[in-house]
C-alpha cells in the first residue's frame, strides 16, 4: 500500500469502524508537524486530544525511551522493578498527594477511582453496602467502558450497550444547587471535569469548580477531578483545578502522562483512600510496568520545570485573543476553553464542523468536531508562535470562503 486511499480502503475493509477519522494518513512526525503516506504535511492543532502535549517523538522522552527499552521493559506488578517507586514518589509529590496507582488507559483509570470511592465508601464513611452512590455531571466524557457509558449522557455512546451499570446520579454541569440537592448519606463521590474536553471545551462558570469542593468537604465525601484531558500542562497550569485554587481528594491521569509515547494513567489520592486496597483486589499487567514508568519520569521532570505550563499560558492567551476577532466577525458565534485549548463553535452558514475540518485538512491543518458544530483546538505545547498563527491563518481562510 502506497497511496492514502489504499490505506484507507484497507483499514475501512478490516478493521471495525467505531472511529471516523479524516481521511489522512500520518507516516512520520515530529514537534507540532506530521507527515502523510504521500509526504504531504499538516500542522497537528489536535495532539492526540492532550496525549501529545509535549510533541510529537519529544527528543526527552524519546531518550528515556529508548533507554529503558536496553534494560527491561515488563515485570508485572508480581515483582518490584527499579523504576516503580521513584513513579510513584514523584508523581505523588508534584500532585501534592501521599500515594499512586498507576493504570494503562484514562477509562481504565476512572473504572479504578469508581471502585476506589465505592470501597472508600463501605470500609471508611460506613455507607451500607452496595448503596454507594457517586455524582456526576450531564455531557461528561470519561470512557466508553460499560460502567463509565452508564452515566454517560450521550445518546451514541450508550446505544445498544445495556444493561447499565447502577449507582450514578447526573446533575447539570455548573449548576452548584442540583449538585448540593443530589448529595445524600449514601453520597460517596463527585467525579467531574474541571473543563469538559468532549463536549466542546466547557469551562463551568467562575467559582464552580471552588463549590464543589466546598460541598464535598462539608459533607464527607471525595471530589475526584477527572484532569486526563485537562492536566500535565494544558490550561497553563499543572492541573485545571488550580485555577481555582482546588485541591481535590483525587487526581485521575492519563494522556500526557505518557508523553505520546506509551499508555500511562493513574489515581493519586491520600493514604486513607488508596490505603483500602489489600493484594488480589485491583489490578493491572501493564499498570505501573518499567517502560511506562521511565518516560512519565520525563514527563514529571519536564513538567517540573514550569516551562510547559508558561508556554500553554501565554500562547493560550494569543490563541484565545485571535479567535475573539472571529467571533466578532460573525464566521464563529462562540469561544470557550482556558490555556493552548478551544472549543469553537461555527455559524451554521460556515458548515458543520466536520466541513471545516476537512476543509482544513485541504489546507495542512488537522482539527476535530464534536457534537455537530463545534471545532477543538489543542495544539501540542511546543508548538511555535509562528505555527499557531499559521494554523489560524488557515482557519479565518476556511471561514472567510
């Protein structure tokens, strides 16, 4: 296969089609840039929706790749490894926590923290068993595994898949009343998304996200921020619930935590919520193995650094001040998001996003829609001043024709 129409025939024929990507097939990349089966290059505004904030093949994590992969690569969690507790200990630092758990996947990640609050739930607060309850919010987006869709509110991704798993109440994202209204006795967790990446780039409303941890503290009961999108850098803070000045009971990462190398994710909570699990109750093969643990370690060090997270700040106030000039030419009806990330809503007279995305695509600029007319951008954080503003450059050209 040579041509991108024969990769693409290829994957259509073989593989199952729960993805409709853009017909581009990316053979190489490096930084913000890819290049396709063909040579063509398209500059990257979506990086692997956060998994690729440091770039592609970032020359740090690349080395500390390649590095671990002349050492050992697997143990499972059957033997210690050299490179495990240094993860832990660091992790656990920079998230100003006591202890990780580390997965493979973000969904893997929220199952662990749904069954960490529910035994939390039973063993520590004392709710009556298999009465657990945790809170959520409308339009969230954390996986698609059968007990995740089961408070999901999207009609496509819970189709078809019931049964549904109990024990979930969904409440208005930003609405700090039907949150308080729905927190009972058997209440053991809220589990939200300081920013909501799938459903456009949703900021709740100034002091939201302050609210809940304020409920949560006064009732006894674990906030969980859901930070795989919105972490490690994006917002221009480490995390998004720093913008409010929140710390909650929970972390759960992914995405970036592998550097767009390997599938790292985790919980990291305190000893008391973390410290209910004994041998034999959760598991993973890969959680926490040798490779995975050595290119996060970069990770944690790039992120140490503040640079990443200066950079996410000030290219994301740029990128948010061009995209108002498109508001107020009428080609966009809204802007919303925080840092190097946007969601951008289209008139419907400009397409739906689809339409502009492969628009855009025509032009070397690769984006996603979601939920009909909305386009996101989240460009990796090394991306250059000079890129950004071409790729905006290209957007105002789609817009404009």
């Amino acid at each position: 296969m040579s041509t991108a129409a024969e990769h693409i025939a290829a994957a259509e024929a073989h593989s199952a089609h729960n993805y409709h990507p853009l017909p581009v097939v990316v053979a190489s990349a490096e930084g913000a840039w890819v290049t396709d089966v063909e040579g063509r290059r398209y500059l990257d505004m979506l990086a692997g929706y956060s998994a690729l904030n440091f770039g592609h093949r970032n020359a740090r994590l690349i080395e500390a790749a390649k590095a671990q992969l002349d050492r050992v690569t697997l143990t499972s969690r059957a033997f210690h490894h050299d490179r495990f507790a240094r993860f832990c200990t660091e992790l656990a630092e920079l998230c100003g926590m006591e202890m990780v758990l580390p997965m493979n996947t973000g969904a893997e990640a929220v199952e662990t923290a749904v069954k960490t609050a529910r035994k939390w739930g039973y063993r520590v607060k004392g709710v009556p068993d298999g009465q657990a309850k945790i809170v959520v919010a409308a339009d969230n987006f954390h996986g698609r595994t059968t007990t995740i869709i089961s408070f999901s509110t999207d009609p496509e991704a819970r189709a078809d898949f019931g049964p549904y798993t109990p024990g979930f109440e969904v409440v208005p994202y930003g609405d700090l009343a039907a949150l308080e209204a729905a927190l009972d006795d058997r209440t053991v967790a809220v589990l939200m998304e300081p920013i909501q990446g799938e459903a456009g780039v949703l900021v709740p409303p100034a002091g939201y996200w302050a609210g809940v941890r304020r409920l949560t503290e006064e009732r006894g009961i674990l906030f969980i921020a859901d930070e795989i999108q919105s972490g490690l850098g994006r917002t221009g803070r480490t995390f998004a619930s720093e913008h409010e000045g929140v710390v909650p009971d929970m972390y759960v990462l992914g995405k970036a935590l592998g550097g767009g190398v390997v599938p790292v994710s985790a919980v990291v909570s305190s000893s008391e919520v973390l410290g209910v699990y004994r041998p034999g109750e959760h598991g993973s093969t890969f959680g926490g193995n040798p490779l995975a643990c050595a290119v996060a370690l970069e990770v944690l060090a790039m992120l140490r650094s503040g640079e990443y997270q200066q950079r996410a700040c000030e290219l994301g106030d740029h990128l948010h001040h061009e995209l108002a000039l498109l508001t107020g030419s009428g080609a966009v009806t809204q802007v919303r998001g925080r840092g190097l990330w946007a969601g951008v809503d289209i008139a419907p007279e400009h397409g739906a996003g689809r339409q502009i995305s492969e628009r855009l695509l025509e032009r070397g600029v690769l984006v996603k829609d979601t939920h009909g007319s909305t386009i996101r951008l989240a460009p990796p954080l090394v991306i250059s001043k000079e890129d950004l503003d071409w790729g905006l450059d290209q957007l105002r050209a789609v817009l404009s024709a």
